[in-house]
C-alpha cells in the first residue's frame, strides 16, 4: 500500500510538473504511453 502511493504519488507529480509544458502522449504496440515533454516538441 504504501509503494502504491509513492507511486502514485510521483505520478501525480509528472503530471502537475508537465502541465505548464507540451506533453504529448502516445500509446505504443505494447499498451504504453509514450511522452514527450519540452518546449516547441510537435505532438506525432
């Protein structure tokens, strides 16, 4: 329980911290979502 939310936690965070970005995401072949953060980056 409380790894879960540690990473819950720090998923949380990734997102608060990619708001103010462009975060772009994308899900692959294996079901995972794939980010890109930074400015100017162009969404695939």
């Amino acid at each position: 329980m409380k790894n879960a939310k540690s990473l819950s936690r720090e998923a949380q965070k990734s997102i608060i911290g990619g708001a103010a970005r462009v975060v772009c995401c994308e899900w692959n072949d294996q079901g995972k979502c794939i980010l890109w953060i930074g400015p100017g980056q162009y969404c695939p």
